[in-house]
C-alpha cells in the first residue's frame, strides 16, 4: 500500500478549508491535483531553460529540446511504449480529444488520396464501418461519427450489459469484414469498469481494423502496457495522471505513423515547403506536431510519469481499490443508485450515482456545502447515461492521495440529501 500521509504531504492544495470544511477532493476523473515536484519542474524551466525546441542552435534551445524528448520517453515508458529511440511512438497533442480529432482528420485526409499508397490503408469508402460504443465519451464518439459523415462509413456501436459495461463478447458479431476502425474506451469515466479489450483486439485485427484506445482513465490508476495489449493508437492527457493541463499523447505502432498523413500543418512539421509543388513532411512524430510545442507542460509530464512510477502502479491500483470498495457503500444508501458495477473487480473508483427524487446540481451543491469535490452532469457521455435511464448524475472519483476517510465524509454527506429536500 502507499504511505498515504506521504503522498499527501505533496499536494498543499488538498490542505485548505471550502465553506468551513476540509476540503475532500473526488473529481481526479475531471482532472487530478499535481504534486509539488510537476508543479516545480514547470516553475524550473521557466526560470533556467526556456526557450523553443528543435529549431535553435543556442543552450538553452539546446536543454530544451532535451528535456523535450527526455520527457517524450519518460511518458512512452509509463505505458509500455518505449522503442530503440525512447518515445518516438509518441506524438505531443494538446490532449486527448485533440489527439482523436488528429486520427480522425488524418483518415479523411487518406480517403481524399493524401499520404499516397501506403495511406489507404486509413482511408474509408461507403459501407465501411467504424466501431464505437454506448460508453464512450463524447471525444471517442463524435470525431468518429463526424468521419463516418464525411466518408458515407456506417457507425456502429457496441452495446452495454446492465452494469454498464462494453459488451466485449459480442465482438465477433459487431465487428465484421467491412470494419475498418474500432474506437473504444479501456475504462468507462461514468462506471469505472474496465474493458475486457482482448477479444476486441483479435477480432479487430482479423479482420484488418484498427484499434484506437482512449485510455485517459486508465493511465493514473492502472498498470498500462500499449505493446501487450496490441491496439494500434492509444490516446491520454497528462491533466489525468498527474501531470500539467494543456498537453496529451497520441501513441501509434511506428510503421502506421509513418504512413499516416499528417492532420495540422504549420511550422517545425515540414521537411521541404515550395509555392509550386507539395509540401515534403518530416517523419514521425515531427510530421504531427505542427506549431510551438508546450514545453513546459510536456516537461512537467515527464515528471508526473516518472513519479507515477516511483511509487508503482501496482501499489497505486491496490491502494484505489479499497478506496474503491469505500465508495461502493454508497450503493447500501436509502434510494441511491449505483450506475455501474457495484463491485470492486475489474472497475476503478470512478462511482456514479442516482439518488431518488433530487437533481443530481442539488446534490452537488448540497456535497460542494460540505466541503467535498464531485462531478455533476452528464460527464460528456450521454449515451451511458440513456442506457441507465437518467440525463445525468453524480460522480465521485478517486486519486492515488485520497484516504478512506474521504469516503466516509462523502457517504455522511450523501446520506442526507434526500431529508434535506424532503424527496419521496
């Protein structure tokens, strides 16, 4: 387990009062406070090493750039991407969703005969089908759905057992020889149950899919390894794990990113740029990231990762799971209901929930008045919720600092919103 006053010790922020309550923060699903050490890094660039990366031959430029890509790797190995170069399966993005958005324009870029030969591989014709789910959030499924549009491909969706989770064993059924995408989430952030992505995978690659896995809240709280579970892109934010807001990763199998297209295009992305002829771009991951690079934010990544790992993803998903298992009493409550697995196994302590007869902002508020940090709405994933019946609700998300005794205050604090607003 984590020695847990050691890790809060390096997060003052969790150390304040909110309406005369110390404050218990469970919104890390939303984004993750930083410890001190990210918050230092960014501070320490700024006052030693700023400056642009890749295109200046001065020292500072020159320390930049390396701490740059050192940071690159560092991100790569946290999730079992490392190659011969140390990151160059890692493309900078300004977050997940941008980074989404990049293959999901990269392929229409390919269906419109960009990239040449080897691009058609991305490129989709009438018929073809991309693959999404009932459980995705809305940066999975609408850059895909606006594909499908753009290229007359039929969308289609995974369905979802009563608990909320992708119904991976139908992939035989769902996935067939015109698919050519399979978008899906390893963790739900409304349910917080973890994918059983294996048969996906096979499925998918039998047929020659391939597979794009958001795994933004799998990252922070599980060991992730990208080359064992063998899906061909993978797409995360640094805000989640830890890390600075303002920057994500696109990871991608070295031989499709060289062959994708790129998707914005401006400066430090060209190789060889005319006024008569096509534009010559660098190779990967170059050819992605077009434009002023976040520096600092990439570095405090790094840092994130790095700290991740020296406390160990292991200890960190057993630690979540007790605290996981906290929450889930929330479900013993008089007309609260959990939506999603109402067990530990195979989940993270993503919990959201219902409770009879009170919006879900009155609960909120009511929560927010004690002092305690959650999520209210739809937590930009609509169709999750219409499978549950309701437009939206109330979630509650751990980080590697929260403590039982944060459960505890949530579930006192649950327990009385239904009295306070005389529900039924």
């Amino acid at each position: 387990m984590v020695d847990e006053a050691q890790i809060r010790s390096q997060f003052p922020i969790l150390d304040q009062e909110v309406h005369g309550h110390p404050l218990v923060y469970l919104d890390s699903a939303a984004t993750a406070q930083k410890p001190l050490c990210v918050v230092d890094a960014e501070r320490d660039f700024y006052l030693h090493d700023n400056a642009g990366v890749h295109r200046g031959a001065h020292e500072l430029a020159a320390r930049s750039t390396l701490a740059f890509e050192e940071s690159r790797a560092k991100v790569a190995k946290l999730v079992g991407a490392e190659s011969q170069d140390g990151g160059e399966e890692i493309v900078i993005t300004a977050g997940a969703t941008a980074a989404l958005n990049l293959l999901a324009t990269a392929f229409g870029n390919a269906t419109q005969g960009r990239g040449g030969k080897a691009a058609q591989r991305f490129a989709l014709h009438p018929g073809d089908e991309i693959v999404t789910s009932k459980a995705e959030h809305h940066s999975v499924l609408l850059p895909f759905q606006e594909l499908a549009y753009r290229t007359s491909a039929v969308l289609k969706t995974f369905d979802l057992d009563d608990q909320g989770r992708i119904m991976a064993d139908t992939a035989d059924e769902v996935i067939t020889e015109r698919t050519k995408v399979v978008a899906v989430t390893h963790v739900s952030n409304v349910t917080g149950a973890v994918t059983d992505i294996a048969p996906i995978v096979r499925r998918a690659h039998q047929v020659g899919a391939l597979v794009i896995l958001d795994i933004c809240q799998s990252v922070p709280h599980l060991p992730v390894d990208l080359h064992g579970l063998g899906v061909d892109f993978a797409v995360w934010s640094s805000h989640k794990m830890y890390g600075p807001t303002g920057v994500g990763f696109l990871y991608g199998r070295r031989e499709l990113l060289e062959a994708l297209p790129p998707a914005s295009f401006g400066g430090s992305m060209v190789e060889l740029a005319y006024t008569d002829r096509p534009a010559r771009y660098m190779n990967p991951p170059a050819r992605f990231e077009a434009g002023t690079q976040p520096v600092a934010q990439v570095i405090g990544a790094g840092v994130a990762a790095d700290w991740l790992r020296a406390i160990g993803m292991d200890r960190i998903a057993s630690h979540e799971a007790a605290i996981t298992k906290g929450l889930l009493r929330l479900g013993q409550l008089e007309g609260v209901r959990i939506l999603g697995p109402t067990s530990a196994e195979n989940r993270i302590g993503t919990v959201s929930f219902d409770v009879k007869g009170v919006h879900p902002h009155d609960v909120g508020q009511f929560i927010d008045s004690r002092g305690i940090a959650i999520r209210v709405g739809h937590h930009c994933a609509q169709p999750v919720h219409r499978h549950f019946g309701v437009y939206a609700s109330n979630r509650a998300s751990t980080g590697v600092y929260n403590t039982m005794a944060d459960t505890d205050a949530l579930l006192e604090a649950v327990s009385g919103v239904r009295s306070f607003f005389k529900a039924d």
